[in-house]
C-alpha cells in the first residue's frame, strides 16, 4: 500500500530575472514526498537543486521568483497562501531547511539556548523551563548531551554545530525537513556519523526529508529515492535499487554520473566524466537539454523536448533512448 | 609592448566612459584643469599672483561689492562699478589750466558705493571739483595741494564730500528734519544719486540719468603737472564673483588659487598616500617584529601634532608653500596605513599570496604585483578624502600667518572670510565659491576613484 | 623506481599558542603540534597520497615540502640535497623545482591576473625564457597540454571566467611551466563538481605519465586517492599511523583508524538505506595541543587495552610489502574479525553519535 504523500509540487517554474536575461533555474519540476521517506536530489552545481529547495519554503533568492506550478504540502498550495500565512503556517512549521553551510550560521555570541529559545519563540508561545525541557529532548535526539545549551558555537565542532541545526530544524515537529548539503564541509567520520542520525531520525520521528547533494555515493546511503536534476528539469527519478542496482540508471547522465564516482574497494585504471560543462540556463539548448553532452545522441534529441515518462513504476526517465516506440 | 599599453588604456578608457559619476568627474577634472591652463586671460586681474595682498592694488574696487549676476535677479539693480575716462580735455595755452569732464551715465536700481576721483600730480597744483547732477544741483570741492615729487590725490564722496552733499539737498528736505541731521552721517553717496525730495536722507530714491564730474586743474609753476586723472565709480557690484573686506576681486583670487589648490592636495596626497600604502602593506605583509616596529614609528607620527611643528618650522625657515607640502606630506602618510595594514592581513590569507611564495616570488614581487594593486580603488578614495584635508589645512595654517604669503590660495580665501566674520554679515559670495570650490576638488577625486574602483576590481564586473 | 626524490625524516611543525598571562608568569607555552615527527620518503614518477581528516596535519606536511613555512625539526631531502634550512637563492631554487597545486585554484589566482599573466609569473620570476616570444610559445604549449584550447580564447580571462574545472587545469598549467621535479596538490579536485572531478584527476594523472611527474597527493578523500595514487600514508593529529601501497591500504587496512576512514565512506550501491553505518570510531578529534599519551589514537580506539596509553607510542614499522602500521595490537585486531568489529562498533557509534 502507497503511503500517503506530504508534499507534492507540480510544474513549479522558478526564473532568476538578472540582467543578462532570464534564467530558467527551475523548469516545470514536478514530483512528491511519501510520508516517512527521503528523497535524494542530486545535480552538478547550478543544476537548479539548492533553487528548488528554497522555493519549496516560499521564499526564492532574489531576483529569484515562482512563476508558475503547485506545491501541496498536505493537499494545500502554499504559494496561494500570503507571505504571512507562510511564516506564520508553513516555514519551519511545516516544512523546515538546513542551509548548506548552516552550521556557521550559529551567532557566535550567543549560547545555543538562546538561539534555539529564539526559533521556539518566533512560532510558540511556552513556559520557559517547559521551553528548556524540549530543547534537551531534541539535542538527546541528535545525540548531544544537555549541556551544549550552555555552550557558545565555538566550543562545539563542526559536526555538533550540524547537530544542533538539525535539532533546532526538528524542534517545530515539521513534517518535512529539506537538507542542501549537510556533510560537504565535514569530515568523513562526522559525515557518517550524520548521515546514521538521518537514517535514525526518520525512523524515529517518521519526519520525510529531502537531501540535496551533489555526491551520489551520499545519496546510495540516505535516500529512498533519488531525483537527478539537469539544467533545471527532471534527469531521471527512481528507487534506490532502480538507481544503484545491478541493472543500474536508465538515463546516460545518471549513468555517466554514477561512472565518474569513485569507488573505493574497486581497482580502476581509468575514471569517467563527462564532457562538456552544464548549459547556460539563459538559453538552454533545444531537444534534450543534456544532448550536446550526450554520448548516445538519438537524431531527435536535439530537435524534440523529451518528456519524463515512467518507465517502470516508480521510476521516471526523460530520454527519448528509454521509450520504446 | 608600448602598443600593448596604449591597448590597455585604450580599453581602460572605453571602460571608464561607461561609468557616468566617472565622467562627472572627469569632467571637472577638466574644468579645474582649464582654470588652470587659461589662467591668464581668465584673470581680470592681471597680477593677481603677485598682489593679492597689496591693499594698494584694489584700492580701486568696491568693498563687499556683490556678483555682477546678482542683478539678473533683483528688480532693483546694482550700479555696477566703472572707470571713467575723461572727455572735453581743454588745455589752455599759456595759463597752465586743463579741464576736463567724466559723464557718468547713472542707471541702476541703487546707488554705487562711492565715487572717486582719482588723480596722479606733481608740483603745486590747486583743483576744482563740480559733480552736477542730472536735476542740474551740484557740489563743488576745492583743493589746493602741493608736493616736490609726483603724488596720487583720492577725492571720494563718501569721505570728502560729506557735508557738501548734504548742503546740495538740504533744501529739498523738510526744514526741521534737515535741521535734526548731522551731516557727517549720512548716507553720501545714496543722497548724492537720490531725488531732491522729502526723505532724501533717510531713505533716497534714486535719481537717473547723466551725472558729470567737471575737473578743472590749475598748475602753479613750471614743474607742476597733471600726469593723470580718471573717476572710479565703486559699484554695488563688481566682477564674477564679487569683492571681499580688502576690496579684492573674488574670481580672480579663485582662479589664482586653482593650480595652488591642485599643486598642494594632489602632491600631499599622492605623496603621502603612496607612502602610506607602502608602509601599511609592508607592515601587515611582513608582520612579526617588522610589524611592530613599524607600529611604534607610526605611533610616534601620529601622535606628534602638526601644527605646532609647522609653527616652529615657519620660524626657522621663510613659510613656503613648498616647505608646507612637505611638512604635510611627513605627516598626512600615517593616514592610510591602518586601513591598509588590516587589508594586507586579509590578503596575505589569501591563497594565490602563498601560491606566489611557492612559485619563489620575492616579497618586492608580492608587495608591489600582487598586494598593492588591490589596493589602487581603496588609495585613489584616501588620496580623494586627503585633498580637501591637504587644502584646508594650508588654510588653516595661513590662518596663524604662517602660510606662503606669495601665494593665493582658497583656503587663505575661506579663512580671510571667516576671520573678517563674512558668516555673519551674510557675505556669501565670500565664503560659498571657495567652499564649493574646495568640495567639487574633493568630489572630483571621489568620483574619478570610484569609477576607478569599479574597473579596476574585476570581481564587479561581468563577463 | 630508482632513488627517491624527496626524504623526508621525522619532519616536525609546531606552532606557538598565544599564551595567557598566567603562562607567561610561570613561563609555559603551549604548541600546536600540527606534524608531529613524519617520515615519508618519495620516489620518482609516483604519485604519494596523504590522507586524513582536517586538523591531521597533512596540508601542514605539504607545506613543509613546499618550504612554506619553517620546519621546527627533522630532515628534508629533495634529490638528495639537505633543503631542511635553506634559504635565499637556495629557496627560490627549491621553489622552482616543487610546485604546489591549490584547493581552491579561483583564491590560488590573483583576480586581477589574466590567464597569461598567471601563467607568465613563474617565468618571470625565475627569468626563465630568452624573451616573450619564447615565452609566450611556451604558454601557449602548456595551455594545450592541460586542455584549454584554444589558448588565445582563454589566454585574456581572468580567473571569474573560468568554470572550476578550468580554473585547476589553469593553475595545474602555472605550477608546469618550470618543469618541477615534483608537484605538491592539496585537495585539487575537493572544490570542484563531481563530474569534473574525474576529469581533472585522468589529465593529472595523464601529464604524470607523460611527463614523469611526481605528485604528493593530499587530501580527505580516500576514494580518489585510491585512484589516483600509487602509495598513501594515512595522517592521525600530526602523524602518519599507516602507510603502503594504496590498495592494500584501501583493502587490507590495519590500523583502527584506516579501518574508520574506509568505514566511514559512502560507496554508490544500493541496499544500505535502511542500515546504519557502521563507523569504528568513538569521540572526537582531540586538539593538537593536547595529543593524548602513548598511542595517540587510544582515547577514541574500540580496541584500546591499558598497554595503549601506558607505554611508548608505538612505531610505524613495517609489516611486508611496504605495508607499515604503527599500531600494537594490529594483529589480534585482525584475528578479532569482522563479526566482533561490527556488533562492537554500531554499539559504540549508537552511544557516541
């Protein structure tokens, strides 16, 4: 039986509107988020993913704007909501972010508690010591000890300052947390060490997240499944197995993405890559858009946009190779 | 490689253009550097340079005369200040006797400041003055004068005339009004040009037309002479900008003191400006001991003050302009380096400073190829905020009578007005050219360094 | 593999800490011991990787190689020439020889600098090259062999016009225009996409072959260093605990830590979502100005005993085939297997999380 979805974006259309012209960062991307899941988003930089995560909390980078499409977040459209109702209901209510880099976003003069105490305040009123009383549960939660409220952000390492953004991104009880490159900065014994919380997380407080990272040997480990963006749209979009199984992606970007991961218990005289850097999204090229870089090139990849179309269930693919007509 | 340079500033200058407060302050830039160029036909008075100081220079002109441009605005003009040469010369043979008249057509909303008559003599000599106005009145002054060499007689209405002037109308007014003037004090020049009418004393209205001042020179003896004579009308207002206390010309004295105001904030900044950047990156680039070494000599700079070293130093040595820049110079430097030396801290981090390390470049090579030029916009805006600095503090300094008195400047202007309390007396003209002369050379080099910044820091710009 | 170009003999950093007024009262000073007594030797042509967590040391090592900063004690030898105090025009000529290739190649370029004059600097440093023609040919040549082609078109950009990738082909290009004997990379390819990052690694790796470079590789990554090197030393605060050919390091670790390290990595196969990861390691790095007695690894070791911490730190001997480990007890942490590891590990991960 499908769990049910929390979160479902339909056609969301983000353009940056710079000088140079119009760019096309976010292009008709639909897709959703079962309950209790996480699903991965991977990308080159200036894919589009980090824009896509800002837009699912309402609130685009300058000169940033939605243009168009639905996000549901339990079954309500929050881009019909007014920015108040959106702070007030939706952000870190709902539907909360860890930024890349969060961690160093911690003030450093102040102690954890009180810009955890702050967070609370904006959205709840409560008792102080009650206040108290949940903030501990929550860094128990992300594995830390009570005593880290006391603490200035100086004193604790890089992975428990990512700790104790996780927890404060947690603490609202959103039912959806969306992480943009949680690990890059730490090490990988801290990395691990986080991406175990994750894991445990989800199964604790059956909180959905999405991930967002550029590492596909990241998203093998968390996330169910996995949403590959090129130049603002949907690559390919499957299970975890459907993706790192035997059979492997079906799309030649994931698959060329996957190839030019390392792998570490595997001897290989010679790395793949791919050629060619991402398109400019000002004027993206016409057909497929990964078709000047496409090994497999079909005739009428450069001439017809590809649609993304199941071709299993669960498992979506845009590219004109994988459909059989 | 000297194609490859014109290239370069070429480019540089296509790049420029496009930055409009650039241009804005090219443009003035231009205007002072014309100011500077066409100084001399600029000038209405020609030896400015040399005279500013010489009361005797501007004893011709009006005292606080205002802008000539003031009369575009007012309904009631100003008369404006003549030379009158004289007309109907008549030598009479034989007796030794020269008339001569100087019309004077009056027409202006108000009257001038004083009438002069100006003669240069020699010997005995006795002389007639007949002023009669256009309403046929006139006043008659007598003098008989003698000296062995030549000499310059000044006849003025306003110090002269007085009671005669006052005799002239007195008739017109009210008897008992009349009666209760003192004739010492009043308004000579305005009643001498007002209508013969009740009031004339205290509030006169002007009367138009031709006024005529008839000379008539007797020379006693065979070495007497007329060398020459002219009438002076001081004028409510006079020349471009007006006249101060010391009756000097304003936009002749501005003009003059535009290549000083160039000479002395451009070199004091570019000196001191150079310097300072220099120290402050060796400072912060070298650190460790060097560093604060050359912390404790900063220290010594900034806390020895100017101006009682300048005072001292303008007693030993004659006060020069030149001497000025120097003493200016030796302590203006300090004001960058702090800025600086905390910018080389955050450069030095960067890693392309240690790349250049790994790749053996010298510290000379480092300091000047990779530090410094990062640090062009930052000197081009201190050099731009030294410049008014540079300028006043020559001011103040020709202030305690210490500065170059061979030279004009804008600040020894402003500083005159002050001194002479033109704030308060409402001179304006006085105190807001130089002011705003002294703001748009600070502007000029803000703008010009902005601009700079902009081009030169490619992170601004786009691809 | 002839004689090795670089030796490097219990090399020792350490820097001085600001120190309190009580310290300085009772004349104290504490150091961070950022490399802490490392031998390594280099040989020719191979490609050298050091790896470890940040605050290992191993930048620092890297630097010391490169003479950046002063080394406190031990020896260095490049080609058999002691080059541990050397200075002046000594220095400029060790420079010319080891080159160093950034982690960020956009903060390793003055933004200010052209592409050319980037690459001229090295030249114009050392005076190498009868005039700018020839130099210029030689630019040109670089810019070919490193893949930014054409040259003219990339020869007038500033580094801001560069994609990543470009940007490390174009700082690998400026550390090859003297030739060196050996070329030192810190992290290259950490800031740049994953897709690239092959590729600039394959054209290092290439230019190596070509040209019979010699690299030391330094970074946090194990799996391209498994690719891209022929021998890895792995750093723990300031020392190397293992040491080997770089497969053997990856496959047949030894030391507790390695086994950490290698733990520790995501690898992109399906089927791990729903486990935890089973990471060998307990606590956080320590400081370096406090490394912990005897074995330094001890305090967060799953397999410490009282010998550990007791005795002298253990060395890094050589167990075969090139393969040395400095730890006691490696033999019965093998023999310990993998069942015990696992149930003792996750156990230890769920209580330190």
């Amino acid at each position: 039986m499908e769990k049910e979805r929390v979160l479902e974006v339909q056609d969301l259309e983000l353009h940056y509107f710079t000088r140079k012209g119009v760019v096309k960062a976010v292009d008709k991307l639909s897709f959703f988020l079962r309950k209790g899941e996480t699903l991965g988003v991977v990308g080159e930089s200036g894919c589009g993913k980090t824009t896509m995560g800002t837009a699912l909390l309402n609130m685009p980078t300058p000169p940033g704007r939605i243009i168009g499409g639905r996000i549901l977040l339990d079954g309500q459209d929050i881009l019909k909501l007014s920015e108040n109702e959106v702070r007030r209901r939706v952000r870190w209510e709902t539907i909360a972010m860890v930024f890349q880099g969060a961690m160093n976003c911690l003030t450093p003069v102040y102690t954890i508690e009180k810009q955890m105490r702050e967070t609370l305040q904006q959205h709840r009123t409560m008792e102080k010591a009650e206040a108290k009383e949940r903030m501990k549960n929550y860094l128990n939660l992300v594995g830390l000890s009570d005593d880290v409220l006391r603490r200035y952000p100086h004193e604790l390492s890089g992975g428990m300052k990512q700790r104790v953004v996780i927890a404060t991104a947690l603490f609202l009880e959103p039912k959806v947390i969306i992480c943009d490159e949680p690990t890059t900065a730490l090490d990988v014994v801290v990395q691990a060490q986080i991406i175990n919380l994750l894991k445990d997380l989800k199964e604790q407080v059956g909180v959905s997240f999405i991930f967002i990272t550029h590492d596909l040997s990241i998203e093998a480990e968390v996330s169910d499944r996995i949403l590959v963006m090129y130049a603002g749209r949907i690559a390919e979009m499957g299970t975890n197995a459907q993706i790192y199984g035997p059979q492997g992606p079906a799309h030649p970007y994931t698959q060329r993405l996957l190839g030019a991961t390392p792998r570490l218990h595997e001897e290989v005289e010679e790395l793949a890559f791919i050629p060619g850097t991402p398109p400019d999204l000002i004027a993206p090229p016409e057909g497929c858009r990964f078709h000047p870089r496409c090994p497999v090139l079909l005739e009428r990849c450069a001439q017809d946009d590809v649609p993304l179309r199941e071709i299993e269930p669960d498992h979506m693919v845009a590219c004109w190779r994988c459909f059989d007509e | 490689m000297k194609r490859d340079r014109l290239a370069q500033l070429r480019s540089f200058w296509s790049e420029f253009r496009q930055v409009r407060f650039g241009m804005v302050g090219v443009a003035l830039l231009v205007v002072f550097l014309a100011l500077v160029i066409f100084e001399r036909p600029l000038l209405t008075y020609r030896d400015v340079n040399s005279r500013w100081r010489d009361m005797m220079y501007w004893t011709d002109s009006p005292r606080y005369a205002l802008p000539v441009w003031v009369n575009w605005f007012t309904s009631k003009d100003y008369a404006t200040s003549a030379v009158i040469q004289a007309q109907n010369v008549q030598e009479a043979e034989g007796v030794r006797r020269t008339t001569m008249e100087f019309p004077y057509e009056f027409k202006a909303g108000r009257p001038p400041s004083d009438v002069l008559l100006q003669l240069a003599l020699t010997g005995q000599v006795s002389l007639t003055l007949d002023i009669v106005r256009p309403d046929g009145r006139s006043v008659t002054y007598q003098k008989n004068t003698s000296s062995s060499g030549s000499q310059v007689l000044r006849i003025s209405v306003d110090q002269n005339l007085r009671e005669r002037v006052f005799q002239m109308v007195a008739s017109a007014e009210d008897p008992a009004v009349a009666a209760s003037r003192n004739p010492k004090q009043i308004n000579s020049v305005g009643v001498l040009f007002g209508k013969a009418q009740p009031g004339v004393f205290s509030d006169p209205q002007v009367l138009d037309g031709t006024y005529v001042l008839k000379l008539d020179v007797t020379l006693v003896g065979a070495t007497a002479k007329l060398d020459s004579a002219k009438v002076i009308v001081a004028g409510g207002v006079s020349g471009i900008l007006g006249t101060d206390a010391q009756k000097r010309d304003l936009w002749s004295g501005l003009v003059a003191g535009t290549k000083w105001a160039l000479i002395i904030g451009l070199l004091t900044s570019i000196i001191s400006v150079v310097v300072g950047v220099i120290y402050g990156v060796a400072s912060g680039y070298f650190g460790g001991w060097i560093d604060s070494l050359m912390n404790r000599i900063y220290e010594v700079f900034v806390s020895i003050p100017l101006l009682p070293i300048l005072i001292v130093l303008s007693a030993v040595f004659k006060p020069s302009i030149w001497i000025m820049i120097t003493m200016m110079c030796i302590f203006f430097w300090v004001g960058p380096v702090k800025t600086v030396r905390s910018i080389a801290l955050q450069l030095k981090e960067n890693a392309y400073i240690e790349a250049a390390q790994g790749l053996g470049a010298s510290h000379r090579r480092i300091l000047f190829k990779h530090m410094i030029p990062q640090l062009v916009p930052y000197a081009f805006a201190s050099m731009a905020l030294a410049v008014p600095g540079a300028i006043t503090y020559e001011a103040s300094i020709s202030l305690i009578g210490l500065g170059d008195a061979t030279v004009v400047t804008w600040g020894q202007i402003l500083f005159d007005a002050y001194s002479s309390g033109a704030v308060l007396q409402g001179i304006w003209w006085w105190i807001v050219p130089p002011g705003l002369a002294i703001a748009l050379m600070g502007m000029t080099f803000a703008f010009i360094g902005f601009a700079m910044d902009t081009i030169l820091n490619p992170k601004l710009r786009t691809r | 593999m002839s004689e090795p170009i670089l030796v490097a003999e219990n090399l020792t950093k350490w820097f001085p800490v600001k120190r309190s007024l009580t310290q300085v009262v009772r004349h104290e000073r504490t150091w961070v011991r950022a490399v802490d007594g490392v031998s390594f030797s280099v040989e020719k042509g191979e490609i050298f990787g050091l790896v470890g967590e940040s605050g290992c040391g191993k930048t620092t090592t890297g630097k010391l190689v490169m003479k950046l900063l002063d080394i406190t004690d031990g020896t260095l030898k490049l080609q058999g020439e002691d080059v541990t105090h050397i200075k002046g025009a000594a220095l400029a000529q060790h420079r010319r020889h080891v080159q160093m290739i950034f982690q960020d190649p956009y903060a390793s370029m003055n933004p200010r600098f052209t592409i050319e004059e980037v690459l001229m600097e090295p030249l114009e440093i050392h005076n190498v090259g009868k005039d700018r023609a020839e130099r210029d040919v030689w630019v040109r040549e670089i810019l070919e062999e490193v893949k930014l082609s054409p040259p003219d078109e990339f020869l007038v950009r500033h580094p801001h016009m560069l994609s990543g990738g470009q940007r490390q082909r174009a700082a690998t290009a400026r550390t090859l225009m003297l030739n060196p004997s050996l070329i030192v990379a810190d992290e290259p390819v950490s800031m740049i996409d994953l897709s690239t990052r092959a590729e600039i690694l394959s054209m290092m790796k290439q230019l190596q072959r070509e040209m019979g470079l010699t690299y030391i590789y330094i970074t946090h990554d194990l799996s391209t260093a498994r690719y891209f090197t022929d021998r890895l030393a792995v750093m723990y605060l300031g020392k190397i605990i293992e040491m080997g050919p770089a497969g053997t390091i990856i496959d047949k670790a030894l030391h507790p830590y390695t086994m950490a390290l290698i733990g520790a990595v995501c690898e992109p196969v399906s089927g791990k979502v729903n486990q935890i990861k089973d990471v060998p390691i307990k606590g956080e790095i320590p400081a370096a100005t406090n490394i912990p007695t005897g074995c330094r690894f001890h305090p967060r070791c799953l397999y410490s005993v009282a010998e550990c911490w007791q005795e002298e730190e253990p060395t890094l001997d050589d167990i075969g085939g090139g393969h040395r480990v400095a730890c006691r007890r490696y033999k019965e942490i093998e023999r310990l297997g993998n069942a015990a590891r696992t149930s003792e590990a996750s156990l230890g991960l769920r209580r330190t999380a």
